[in-house]
DNA sequence: ATAATAGTGTCTGTGAGACATTATGCC
DNA sequence: GGCATAATGTCTCACAGACACTATTAT
C-alpha cells in the first residue's frame, strides 16, 4: 500500500493506480413493479449476451462511471432505458455480493425497487421483444439469471413489508384513483384482503389525498366513487400501526 | 461487449477479461455501537494512509476478493480485526456510491451497522492508540473522513428507526439484564423517556425473555430487579404498534 | 324496483400513555 | 421507621377489525 509520511494527499492520489486492488464488478438491477388489470407485475428482460445467455433477468447493469453520477442515477437511467419512463418511486433496497454470484468472479449488485403506473397507451415495453411485465407469480417460477430470483423476492419482500405502514401502492396507480382502487392495489401487495372502513378510515384521517374536482367516468355500474390524488409531497406518510392479519 | 451466437458460456468466460471495464472502488464500513455508562457509543479508527489521513473514520476498507466470500463476512471480518470481537448483531443498512465521495475515483461501500455489550474487561479497542469508542455526539460533530459523517448518521437513523418496533437495544447489554436497564437502552437509542408501564407490558407480553435465575448483584439499593436474557432465537421480534411518542 | 357499487355507523378488542399505588430490599 | 428502586393497578385514548347499514348511480 503506497503512502509514507511524508507524502502529502495531493501527491498520493497523483501516484494512486486504481488497478492496484482486484476490485469487485459494480452492477445495479432494478425490480420494477406495476398493476396490470389488477395483477402484480414485474419487468424482466431476456439477457441477450453471456453469462446467462437467454434467460431472464431484472433489468439492470454495469455501472458506468464516466456517465453516472451516483448509484440511484444509475439505476434510474438502466429503468430509462429499458422503459422510457423516469420511475416515479425508486427505493434501494439491498445490496448483494459474494465471489459465486455472477462466473465472471466476485461481484456486488445494488438492488433497487421501483414502483410505476401502467400506462395502456405505452406500448415502448410490449414490442420490444427482450423486455416483458410479467405476472409477479410466473416470474419467481422460472429460473431467473444469476441470483436474480433472489433479489427479487428481496424487493418484493420490501414492498409487502413498507405496505403495512405506508402508502407504497399510490404509485403503482394512475391519477386520479378511486379508494376501491386504492384499496385493491393494497390488497394485491399484500396478497391478502383488507376491510373496507378500517382502510378509508386509515387512509382519509392521515390526510394525505385529496378530492379530485374531476367528474368520474361514464358508464360504470353501481354508485360513482369520489376520485382522489395524493396532497404533493406527503406521498411518505408512515402510520403508527400495521395494516392487515391484526395476530 | 464481446459476444457472439456462437461462442458458448464456458468459452466467453475464459476469454473474458475482468478489466475490461472501469469498476468502482469497493468498501464495506461498519458503524458498530455500543452503551458505555449509559451512553451510546460508536468505533471509529484514526486512518493512519492517505486519503483522509488523520481523519477519524468508521472502519472498514476494501472487499478482499480472495478472502472473503461474501459482503457481511468481509464486515464481520473488518470488524473482528478492529475490535477482536465477532459482533452479535450486524445488519447492511444501505449502500453509498457515487464519483466525488472519494477522491481516489467512483466508489461504493456498503454500510453495516452493529451493535455489541461493551465489556469492560476488554482493552483490546481502548490500548489501540488509533481506535477508540466515541460518544455519538461526539463523533457526529467532528469533521470525519469521506462521508462518514453521512454513513454515522444513515446506521444511527436506523438503530432509531428499528429500535420503535423491534428490541434491538437488547445487543447492547450484557446478559442478564433487568428491564430497567432495558429501558434505560431504549430511551438513550430514541433519545426520549419512555413509560415505565407501557414499557415493561410491550417486552413482557411479547414473551421474548425468560427469567435468568440468578441472584441479582449485592450492593444495590433500592428492591434488587428481576434478572432476564433473551430465549433464543426470538431476538428479531417486530411489534405491530410503534413505541414512543405517541402522537 | 333491482342490481351494483360507494360510502357510513358503530361496536369490540388491543395495546400505548399516564400516573397513582404497592412491594421489597437497604440503612 | 425512612429511603430508594422495582413492580403493579387501572383509567383513558387511538385505531384496527368486523359487519350491518345507507346512498347513489344505471337499467
């Protein structure tokens, strides 16, 4: 290790090789949730080249470090480029390492979790034809790349979890939502069903939506609900108490 | 990126040239606490090389890539070198990585947070002329190396944050304990008092300690306190309601 | 009117906050 | 006895769960 005592800082970095050290390979993946028709779905992307030619894989790469400028740039610019969205929510939520999970020697990966609303018009995912949404469930079933099935039950871990005690699913909604949609879309993370006073009253008392002038579409059955979208900003609410299995 | 349809895995992988791409820099840091005399303490060691030389900093340092296997054994290991100790708790809490954090390039370290009882009878830390426990306050205040200031801060923020819902505090002390002191633990992580009552009903009914037998220490004053230690296993409790400031 | 969906009233249970009271050791 | 500390009794309040009920639309 270069240093002596009488060598200034400036003088040290002059001298400093990077490739001095074996470092690790720096990736960063994203696990991309949205609702589709109510279902839970997740972008994946068929890795075109090796290692693990072919199969499918969370969306994600190498870090470019002439290009980004910190870790989330880079995870929001992979999510970028396989979307053409700017994710409205991203969160990291691990980071994974060891010298097995990726052949090409000892590697660590930065684990984001992002979360969108589908939009129906964006056809930019559909027609590529290395990147889906898949349905939550047929995801984890198939062989994923490296330990991407791993990470991916880590991110959706992560969501169920933050979903008892904040209000995560908002963003996997278009706005302006109905709390019957709201509602739904926390049933679906949290694969289990909720009652319905106990989550108006939850949601409305943190006063954290507001009522949509707009009028509601036409040609639904039953009642018109009220439509709503979040107050700016307090979209991180985080209650005091867990929603859902009350033991 | 070299590839082609017609080269298989196996012969992609022994062409392949781990160089071939500017990597970050890889550290993992550890900011470990520990109560001293009530107090909540934090490790940090003087770095004696450039960059930051002189700084005090959490220890840490470079990914081994031929020794360790994976991130939480290099931490465990960066710990173990500093403290002699093999540390009961250790959790990843985030990961920073950006261009600028230090000046040798783009770096990323994952950041561990650990907590441990602080044996008084141990002088390996405090003889080390270039490691010492701090206050955290302390420590907060100084100007320390890299952005450590902003790690101490994110492992703090979550000792808090985890100690609302969980008994983490429980890894400070040595066992056994009494829920006095138990409580005196929790109160100096949140920074606030708590209510005794409410205290001692949340531990008690969570069934996670059991009553060490032994006889509680001579000398004391006042009605000697119930002896406790955790069952096993059932450290990672998480409570449905959140303690502390009730709103 | 009926179906369908939105939205409310209200009772119960759990557990936190507050704080007064009792218990058990020492001198 | 008095002091100090440990432990309990018990009331209130916030909020989740349960579920029956009312409201508003389309047909």
């Amino acid at each position: 290790m270069a240093n002596s005592d009488s060598m200034d800082e400036q003088h040290y970095l002059t001298n400093y090789q990077a490739g001095d050290y074996s470092s690790p390979l720096v990736t960063v993946d994203v696990a991309i949730f949205t609702l589709i028709e109510g279902q839970l779905h997740v972008l994946l992307v068929q890795r075109g080249n090796h290692p693990a030619q072919g199969r499918w894989a969370l969306p994600g790469g190498f870090i470019d470090t002439d290009s980004d400028l910190d870790l989330s740039e880079a995870a929001g610019r992979k999510l970028h480029e396989k979307t053409g969205v700017n994710a409205p929510y991203l969160e990291q939520v691990c980071t994974a390492g060891d010298a097995r999970r990726d052949p090409r020697g000892w590697s660590v990966t930065v684990l984001y979790m992002a979360l969108m609303a589908h939009a129906p018009t964006a056809e930019f995912v559909e027609t590529v034809t290395d990147a889906r949404w898949w349905p939550l469930s047929s995801a984890q079933q198939q062989h994923l790349a490296f330990d991407h099935n791993h990470l991916l039950e880590a991110a959706r871990q992560r969501l169920s979890s933050k979903t008892a005690y904040t209000v995560l699913p908002i963003h996997t909604l278009d706005e302006p939502f109905t709390l019957t949609q709201l509602q739904q879309a926390f049933e679906e993370v949290l694969g289990a069903p909720l009652e319905k006073k106990s989550f108006r009253r939850r949601i409305l008392s943190a006063d954290i939506l507001e009522e949509s002038g707009e009028a509601p579409p036409p040609g639904g059955r039953g009642r018109p609900a009220a439509l709503f979208r979040p107050k700016a900003g307090l979209e991180d609410h985080a209650f005091v108490r867990v929603v859902g299995e009350g033991r």
